[in-house]
C-alpha cells in the first residue's frame, strides 16, 4: 500500500496547501476591504468543497469473488491481519461504506432491512440518524475490528412473504426459489446499510471504500445503481479467474457498471489467479493461461485489456503480512495498486484544482479591474491637479464643474443598472421556475396519476419514459433562458465599458448540461429497474413506490443541484459591475471633495498631491500583492508538489497603508 498511501498522503497536503492559499487570500482581501458579501460566499463555497472532498473507490462483484479480501490486500495488510471477514461464500450482505468523519468515534453505524418496508430513501435515512444501530469499535484490538466487522455479514431468517416485502426475493426467479428452505423461510441481511468509521490514514485523507453485496441485494437497492456506484472515482469489478465473466457476473457489468458511469474509471479484476498455479505447468504456461483470461474478459466485458488487472488478493495479503517480496510480485497486487494511483489521484487533483482555481480567478479579476480603476481615477486626479500647480482661481471653477458634469453623468447610468437588476430578476424567475420544486412536485404529481391509471404494462413504461421527456424539456427551457441572460449581462457591460470606459471580465459561462448528462445516466439506470420485463413480472403498486422512492428521489436532488447552482450564478453577475460602481463613485466622490477643499483653502493644493500620491502608491502596492497571492494559488491548483511551494508568502501580500493612517483610506459606497 506504500505507493497508494503515499500518493493520498500527497494529494491530502496538496488539497490543504491549496485551501490555505485560499483562506490567506481571503483574509487578505478581508484586512484590505476589498472582499463583498458574494465574492465572500463565493471563496467560503469553494474552501468548504475541499474540506468535504472525497475520493470514493466502489467495488462491485458478485459474492465469492474475493472483493473483501481485495480490501484487506489493498487497505488493511498494515493491521497485519484481515479487517474485513473473508471466507468462503458470502460475506458481504450489504451495501458498506468505510470512511472517517472525525466528528464520531470509531464505530460501525447499521441501518435495520427492516426500514426497507417504509418509505424513504437510504439518502432520507442517512439524514435522519434515529433509525441507525451504533455498535463502537476498539480500533487497539484486531480481534476486536474482526469481531465488529462481521456485523455486516450478519443475517436473519424471514418468511418468503417478509423477504418479498423488502424486495430480496422474486417468486418467479427459479434461483431463488431454491434458498427458500423447508419451513418457508429465507435467508437475509440483517442490515440494509452499513457505515464503518474507522480511523486508517488513508480514510482520514478523505478515501471512501463501498464495498457492495451480490446482485440479488444490488437489485433491491436501486439507489447504488442510481446514485452511489456512478458518483465513485474509480470502480473495481471483481472476476474470479477460475470461472472468468459467469451469466450473473455479465448481469452485474451491464445493470450496475457499465451503463451508471464513465467507462474512464472502470477497472476489471481478475481474482485469484493463484487457482491457475500449477505446479506442473511451467511458469510461462501459467502467464500465457491468466494472459487468455484477461483477453477473454476484455472482449467480454467491451472493455481495454490495459484495464484488467489479473490478481491474487489472498496471497498478497499474505505477502505484505509476511513481507514476502516474491511472493507479493507473484500476486501481481502491487500493478493493480499502480493504475489506482495513476487512475484516482490525477484526474481527482485535475477536477479538483480547476473548480478551486476557477472561482479564484474570477474574484481576483474582478477585484483586479475595482484596483486598477481606483488607479486610473488616483492618476487622473493627480495629473489635474498637478496642472493646477500654479493657475487660477477661474481654471479651480472649471475643474469643479467638470467633476459635477462626469459625476451626473455617471448616475444616470447608475439608474441603468438599477433597471438591468429588475430586468436580471424577472428572468431569473423564469430560469429558475423549471428547476423549482414545484414544478418537479407537479411533474410527479402527474406521472403517478398516469402510473396509478395504466393497466397494461406498456402504458407504465411509456410513463416511465414521459415522465424524464418532461425533466428534459423543463431542462432545455431553462438552459434557453440562462443563455438569453449571459446575452443581456454581456451587453449591460458593453454598454458600460464604451460609456464609462470600464473594462470587466465576461460573465463565467453556465449551462445545465452537466444535470442534463446526469438525469440521463439515471434514466438508463432506470430502464434496467423498471424494464418491460420487469413491469410484466412485478406487481403494479410495489413498482409505483420503488419508482418513487429511487428514480424520482434521485431527480430530486438532480433538480435541487442545478435550482441552487443556477441561482449561484445569476447571483454572481452583477456584483462584478456594481464593485466597478462603488469604487468610481468613491473616487467622484473623492475628487469633487478636493476640488471643493482647495477652492475653500482648507488644505493646500501640495498636501493634497501627496495625499494622492500616497494613494497611488497604496492602490499599486496592492495591485501587486493580488497578483503574488494569485500566482501563489495558481501555483498549488496547477498540481505543483506541495513541497515545492514557499512555506511563506512575499511580504507585498500584506496589507499596504500608510504609518499614520488610522482608518480605511476608500470608503465602500453601496448602490
């Protein structure tokens, strides 16, 4: 685990360097009043982003695969025994997520299969945490992790009526018939979801592990195909290679891989290879059997030979116990370890970094163009009043008429600007009206009553399939309507730049087609849970509430995603133009007060050019303090080793005034 943990552990201090050159920034922005209330919200959005970050790796595979002991080979070999139980048969009987929240102790949280008889998603009951089980973990006794560890395997016996009830058993799947035993009784998890927190390093550095159960409970939690296994970074399909790509392996590869993700972070692994040594083979008969195997399950599974990793989990845990380097390359585990690091780490970092640094380069431009007015207006004075150096009274009277003539001109357009904001709100209303959740709840409202009428299993389907046309063209409508926005803000600051001579960065461009990609990856997930087979061989009603419960959830928060980030960028456009606003009525401001002073001689014409001159010297030293701070930033986000980065900032990115200076020297106006 030494290259995986080493990669995390980087990427950990690279993320915390980033956040750090953010936070000083906006402390720095803060200490200098140059930070608004969006721009604050902005940063504080962005910082809390990475504080939550998470990379999630998602293993997938049918039961007696070797999945958990994959675990243990890959995470666990450290405690110098397993952590997760691995036996023959199964092991994992439901859905498990490892990670740590530093905010609980070490502890296994267990939701009961029976909440799987009321409505609610496992999304709905991870927020309400009453219905949890809470069992602790003495993380200093391995035989104590084990024993709670075994929690998760742990299962009860119910009637078939009960197991039918929770959707764990098809009366009309024939496989299934023959685990019903002779009393009538069945056999299945006792929990419907389980959440280890546990303190391992790599877990701390923000790795998730879902370890997921069998098909059978795969398809009774429809929310792992919809929402879990799409969003991890990277999914692992375990293979045994003694039986290679089985019907119900191909089964599992279409429903829950293959068709709910990016193939980019798809990887197969072929699992105990050890079962094809042969001492009677020589090694190369050995290498050239696995190398078949791995061809076979490429051409199977459509997927690139690159990306399957044949492997011995159980005797690379051995290895790494025993510190057996022979036999840990044997495994060939440390390969499949390699193409975890090159697969997560950069392509994490990459996202990571552009989202970080594309809201810093936003604001630092922006509070670039307020710095360089505030420049431009300082010049501009001093070069008035430095002509005046000398002159009469008669050339004072003309300046201050020049300055009330620009600062009338200025509000006039000022009350432009009040107008677009009217104009900004009325279709904000309408971008958003799509996206609301009203408007879902409508839509839902009438798909169930369509779904509640049909009788024949072909009107539920195109239901089915009504009711995403619907999402799709409210989607489109509101996409038409953020572009018709961009379009106005464009020419709203055109406007002001050949009036005023502003020069303000375009709007950051914003679409919905990322939800739109979204709501379509859920729509094929659904086909599989809610296909014309599985409409004729399901009762009507239980499929209406599974819809609900796991489509129509999942939409849900599609729809609150993209109705709370649209509103964050219609938030964003005007706060730009308005900075520009305040800073030039301040310097108008500033510029009718001394004319004012010097035709009244309350303070001297030499004076005030120093102050001015001050002023200048101020707004460049700040000027060039953003672009240290930035660079800095630009720096960390472009992926550059953190051990590379000065362990201080320059001195320029600390607040620029004067010795004597007791107060802000430029007042903040607001509109």
């Amino acid at each position: 685990m030494a290259q995986l943990a080493s990669s995390f552990q980087e990427y950990g201090a690279w993320r915390d360097s980033l956040a750090h050159g953010v936070t000083h920034l906006r402390g720095w922005l803060q200490d200098n009043e140059l930070l608004d209330h969006d721009a604050a919200r902005r940063l504080s959005l962005g910082l809390d982003r990475l504080a939550e970050d998470k990379l999630v790796i998602a293993f997938v595979a049918e039961f007696s695969r070797g999945k958990s002991e994959l675990i243990n080979a890959i995470f666990f070999a450290d405690y110098g025994r397993r952590i997760l139980p691995s036996s023959a048969g199964r092991t994992t009987m439901c859905p498990t997520e490892l990670m740590y929240d530093e905010s609980l102790p070490p502890c296994i949280r267990a939701l009961p299969i029976e909440t799987r008889a009321r409505q609610g998603t496992m999304s709905d009951f991870k927020k309400a945490g009453a219905e949890w089980r809470v069992f602790p973990v003495d993380i200093d006794a391995p035989e104590g992790m084990l024993r709670a560890f075994k929690l998760v395997s742990d299962t009860v016996r119910v009637s078939v009526q009960e197991a039918t009830l929770y959707g764990l058993y098809d009366p009309a799947d024939p496989d299934q018939q023959t685990a019903v035993a002779t009393d009538g009784t069945i056999e299945i998890s006792r929990w419907r979801h389980a959440v280890i927190n546990f303190p391992h390093p790599l877990l701390k550095r923000g790795l998730v592990i879902l370890d997921t159960p069998g098909l059978n409970a795969i398809g009774a939690e429809p929310e792992l195909t919809l929402s879990l296994v799409p969003s991890a970074h990277a999914v692992l399909f375990v293979l045994a290679a003694d039986t290679g790509v089985t019907k119900s392996d191909l089964e599992v590869w279409r429903q829950v891989v293959h068709d709910t993700g990016a193939a980019t972070n798809h990887i197969a692994v072929l699992n105990k290879i050890d079962g094809l040594w042969d001492g009677l083979k020589t090694a190369h008969e050995i290498d050239s059997e696995v190398e078949r195997q791995v061809k076979l399950v490429g051409r199977t599974l459509e997927l690139d030979t690159g990306r399957v990793f044949p492997v011995s989990a159980q005797k690379g845990l051995v290895a790494k116990v025993m510190q057996d380097e022979r036999l840990l390359a044997a495994s060939r585990l440390p390969k499949l370890e390699s193409a975890l690091v090159d697969l997560l780490v950069p392509a994490k970092q990459r996202i990571v970094g552009s989202q970080t640094l594309a809201v810093v380069e936003r604001i630092g431009e922006e509070v670039r163009q307020a710095l360089s007015a505030r420049e431009r207006g300082v010049i501009e004075q001093l070069y008035e009043l430095r002509a005046l150096q000398g002159k009469n009274q008669s050339s004072i009277e003309r300046m201050s008429q020049r300055a009330g003539a620009e600062s009338r001109e200025f509000e006039a357009n000022v009350r432009k600007l009040v107008a677009t904001r009217v104009v900004l709100a009325r279709l904000a209303d309408q971008a958003t009206a799509p996206l609301s959740h009203e408007t879902l709840k409508a839509t839902l409202e009438g798909t169930r009553e369509r779904m509640r009428k049909v009788r024949l299993t072909p009107q539920f389907y195109s239901s089915f399939k009504g009711y995403f046309t619907e999402l799709h063209d409210q989607l489109r409508d509101a996409n038409t309507k953020l572009a018709e926005i961009e379009k106005m803000v464009i020419g709203v600051q055109q406007k002001f730049a050949s009036e005023l001579g502003w020069s303000l960065p375009p709007p950051m461009s914003f679409t919905l087609d990322k939800y739109r990609s979204d709501l379509e990856q859920v729509e094929r997930a659904g086909r599989a849970h809610f296909g014309a087979f599985v409409v004729m061989t399901h009762d009507k009603w239980s499929l209406i509430e599974r819809f609900f419960d796991t489509v129509a959830a999942r939409t849900r928060e599609i729809f609150a995603a993209a109705e709370r980030d649209t509103e964050a960028w219609i938030r964003s456009l005007l706060p730009p133009i308005e900075a520009q606003v305040r800073e030039q009525r301040a310097q108008l401001k500033k510029r009718a007060e001394s004319v004012e002073r010097i035709r009244t001689a309350q303070e001297s014409l030499d004076v005030r050019i120093g102050e001015l001159e001050a002023a200048l010297e101020d707004a460049q030293g700040k000027l060039e303090a953003l672009r240290a701070l930035l660079a800095r930033v630009r720096l960390i986000g472009a992926a550059c080793p953190a051990a590379a980065l000065p362990e201080s900032l320059p001195e320029t990115a600390a607040p620029v005034r004067r010795a004597d200076q007791t107060e802000p020297a430029y007042l903040r106006v607001e509109i």
